[in-house]
C-alpha cells in the first residue's frame, strides 16, 4: 500500500479487508488449538488458569491487602489488572512475529501487510476475552462492578489493542531482520508486567519509587481497568487521559512508520 495515500486513507482502504481479515482470524483461532486435546476449551481454561494462580500467590502466599479491600475484593482487583496485561502481551507477541511466520502471505498482493500483525493480533486475544469475561462476571457476581464498567471497559479494550498493534506493527519488522527480537521481547513484558499495579496500589508504593510506575505505559490501562471493574467508579481521569493518549499515538506512529518502513525490511524476509 502505497504510504503516499496518508495514514487516515490508508485506514479507509484496508477497512475493506475487513470480511478477508475476519476470516483469516477464524482460521488462526482454529489452527491454534488443532491436535491439543481439549481443544477450544483451553480459550477458557488457560486464562482462568492463570488468573487463579497470580491471585491465589498474592492472597494467601504473599498475604498483600490493600486498605478497603475484602479478600474476594483484592481477587477482583488482581483479575482486573492483569487482564489488559495478558491481552496486551498476547496482541504485541502474536503482532511481531506475524510477518516472520507468514512469509507466503508478503508475497500475497491481494492481501496487504499491515493486515498481517493485525490479524495475528486480534487472534491472539480469544483467550484474553475469556479472561475478561470471566472477571466481568466475578465483578458483577460480588458486587464490585457497576454499569460504567458495560460502557467503557469495551473503549478500553480497543485502545489497548491500537497501543500493542502501534508497537506490533514495527516489532514485525524488525523481527524480519533480527529474530533477538523475539527473544527479548518476553524479557521486557515480564519487566512490564512487574512494574505494573495490577496486585498494589499506587499508595503502597514507596514515594520515591512512584515515578517509575507512571513511566510503565501499562499502568494507566491497569489502574484504568481496576477502577472500572474492582472499585465500580469512574477511571481517574489523568489515567485514563494517559491511556488514550498513548494508545492513538502508539498505533498511529506505529502505521505510520510501518507503511514508509515494510519495503525496505521486505528484503530480508
């Protein structure tokens, strides 16, 4: 695709992909789980899997309790936070490898790259919907969870896909040069998700230490989500400023600069 058309009109024509690209995502959703043999119940099983694992070691290993919580309150608060961490490195995983997995589909002209991240993103967050589903009902089911949740935990959602698509898209590039790339990347998540709040709060985190949770970019989507589905309020309005903003600016310089970039990078695939 040609990046002289502009970012806003190269949206507008890759929408037209659309029934392609939700079709492709099927079949990824598909391929992921052929041969294993509970089969698409592991889209349910893993993520309850790992929510109760992280929740049960910071309850009654680790024993943390935040001032106001019951103990069926800090599980909700550890789900809701861990939730956009798993879709978060789920979507930017699948993302940066997707062009060195699907080659054959860079020589396809009648489907555009920047759809190739996409589609190995959107197919990667079958489990991370499950996930939040079942935090959704937990939330609801113990009183922690109110209507604000229904309306903006979706916009969320979507935000923090166009955040891990923005960085997605030009990890898959240069995963085509230097395969490290893959490598390391779990190495920075996990120091993301360490630094994210998603079993504290900010105000059990040591003063001096406080600048360095805000410098995490996924700390505003944690906290975001905490409010929204723990705490049943309103997100705080400089996390959720925060979390806009990263995410348009992510996903925007991230097509951007895939689009002026793919070319060159397309040489070493």
């Amino acid at each position: 695709m040609n990046a002289k058309l502009g970012v806003f009109k190269s949206l507008k024509v890759l929408a037209g992909y659309r029934e392609r690209l939700l079709e492709g995502v099927l079949q990824d959703i598909r391929q992921r789980y052929i041969g294993s043999v509970f089969g698409s119940l592991w889209a349910v099983l893993y993520p309850l899997l790992q929510l109760s694992i992280y929740a049960g070691l910071y309850s009654f290993v680790f024993k943390i309790r935040p001032a106001g919580l019951t103990e069926s309150g800090y599980v909700i608060l550890v789900f809701s936070g861990l939730v956009p961490l798993m879709a978060f490195n789920e979507a930017m995983a699948a993302a940066a490898a997707s062009l060195s997995s699907h080659k054959n589909l860079l020589l396809n002209t009648v489907f555009p790259a920047e759809l190739i991240p996409l589609r190995a993103a959107l197919a990667a967050q079958i489990t991370s919907v499950f996930g939040l589903t079942i935090t959704l009902i937990a939330g609801f089911a113990l009183g922690h969870t109110s209507w604000q949740a229904v309306l903006l935990v979706p916009v969320f959602w979507v935000l923090l896909l166009m955040m891990a698509m923005g960085i997605g898209w030009l990890l898959s590039l240069l995963s085509l040069v230097a395969r490290d790339i893959q490598h390391g990347l779990g190495l920075v998540t996990m120091l993301l998700f360490v630094l994210s709040p998603f079993a504290y709060t900010p105000q059990m985190v040591p003063q001096a230490l406080k600048a360095v949770l805000y410098l995490n970019p996924l700390s505003y989507f944690v906290m975001t989500f905490q409010a929204l589905i723990c705490y049943g309020t309103w997100p705080d309005p400089i996390h959720a400023g925060g979390a806009v903003i990263l995410a348009l600016v992510s996903f925007f310089a991230g097509f951007s600069l895939f689009q002026r970039a793919k070319y060159v990078f397309f040489d070493y695939a």
